[in-house]
C-alpha cells in the first residue's frame, strides 16, 4: 500500500486524534484492493470483517426487500463504511457495490474494536462519526415522510447548490436514478416531478442543474435546519450522496488568469 494513502486515511476525523501507535496497530494486516465496476463487495446480513475506506473510484450503498431496491448512500474518496457495523460485530444492514473501478482499503474490523477500547481519542472520534450518521438517517427519514417528491428534489437542488458555493449551475457527481432512489422515488416519478419544478425555476440537462429563479425554488422547499441543515457540528459520517461540481467552464473562469 502507497505511502500517500495512509497520510490520506490518517487525516480523516475517524483516525485524526488517535495515538501513533494505535494507528499502527489499526492498519496491520490492512491491504488495498482494486475492483472493477459494477462488483457486489458484500450482501447485507453478512458478518462485518471489514472497515472500507474508498481511496478512489465510488461505492454505493443500497439495501434489498421482496424484490425492491433503494439507495441509501454513495461513498467517494476519502470516506469509510460501514462503521457501526464493524463496531459491533454485527451483520451489514446495507450491501455494497462499485460504481466504477474503485480502489478500497480493507481494516480489519477485530482491530478497530480492540483499539477502541484502548485509544480514547480514537473512541471519541468513533461516537462523533457514529452520532453523525445517526443525525444524517434522522434527517434523511423526516425529508422521505414529510415532504412530497416535488418538496424532496427542490431541496436536495438547493442543498447541492450551497454545497458547491450557493451556485446556479452545478454538476450532480451520480446518475440520477441514484438520486431518484436516494430521495425514495423511481426514476420515472422522478423525471415527471422534476419537470413540474421547471416552473419553480429549476432545469436539468443530463446531470448538470441550472437554477433560474431561486426564491421560487425556495417557495417549492423552505429550508428546516432541523431536516436540511446546515450542521455546523458534522464530523462527515452522515451517509448521503456526493458533493456537486461547477461545471467545467465555470471552474477555468475560476482559475487565476481568467477572471
């Protein structure tokens, strides 16, 4: 394993203010693997063995019932799943699949607990992330039960906008039947409802979204901090779908020298 990729997972808040020490003894017998696209890495109801931290590519997170499929979240690089699992020696309540081809460092689950007993710091940073998780599917369950799919896309479009700098053109990082399944809706309720939200000021062409009035967006979705945000306390163990980018042209105007 690269030398970079272990400065890169010791930066993240799970392993920041752990020892030196109890960082080593958390990433023996750990090993990185490359997968192809499309690859199932395990089924839900499996025993936790490992912690997955993506270090390139993407992984979607999805949970099967009597023949029906949901996204629950995409991880991307630097980021972890499935902790509480791993934690509690427990089977995975999700299963997990590459989108691309994916690059995954394996932890292996019997050394983060035997740490987590030990290294303080390391336990603090473990309930953070927990906790966050556990605020972000609180968040996630009131926006599926309380708000129609034309409220859900409104304010998911509002939030990616913020996320890429209150931005009126963005580029979403997933397909959108993933974020149809993400917000509880199939792709074709999403494509009706998203062509109803064109006269609250919002376009989409492939994944790129264009706001054009963005109070009318608002009035289709008021933002409640209790459901949207923003956290200011998030450590980033919430499980939700990729940050937006600017669009390509919008990012070389951003570039010293053409602005």
């Amino acid at each position: 394993m690269r030398a970079e990729d272990f400065d890169e997972v010791r930066r993240l808040p799970l392993f920041r203010s752990m020892r030196p020490s109890s960082f080593e003894a958390v990433m023996k017998g750990t090993y990185a693997q490359r997968f192809p696209p499309r690859l199932e890495l395990f089924r839900q109801g499996q025993g936790a063995d490992f912690l997955h931290v993506v270090l390139e590519g993407s992984v979607e997170l999805f949970a099967d019932w009597q023949g029906a499929s949901t996204t629950m979240a995409v991880v991307r690089p630097v980021g972890t799943f499935i902790l509480a699992a791993c934690i509690r020696d427990l089977p995975y309540l999700m299963s997990a699949r590459t989108l691309e081809q994916t690059r995954i460092l394996l932890v292996p689950a019997p050394g983060i607990r035997a740490i987590f007993r030990e290294d303080a710091e390391f336990a603090v940073s473990i309930v953070d992330e927990l906790a966050e998780a556990f605020r972000s599917m609180a968040r996630h369950a009131k926006n599926l039960k309380l708000r129609s799919s034309r409220e859900r896309i409104a304010g998911y479009l509002l939030e990616q906008s913020e996320l890429a700098g209150r931005a009126d053109r963005f580029v979403l990082q997933v397909e959108k039947r993933l974020v149809a399944s993400y917000l509880g809706m199939t792709a074709e309720n999403f494509s009706r409802a998203l062509r109803s939200l064109a006269t609250d000021g919002v376009q989409m062409k492939g994944q790129t979204v264009t706001i054009t009035d963005r109070a009318a967006l608002v009035r289709a979705c008021p933002n409640d901090m209790l459901i949207d945000g923003p956290n200011p306390d998030a450590t980033g163990g919430g499980l939700t779908l990729p940050r937006p980018e600017l669009p390509r042209e919008w990012r070389r105007r951003a570039r010293p020298g053409h602005g």
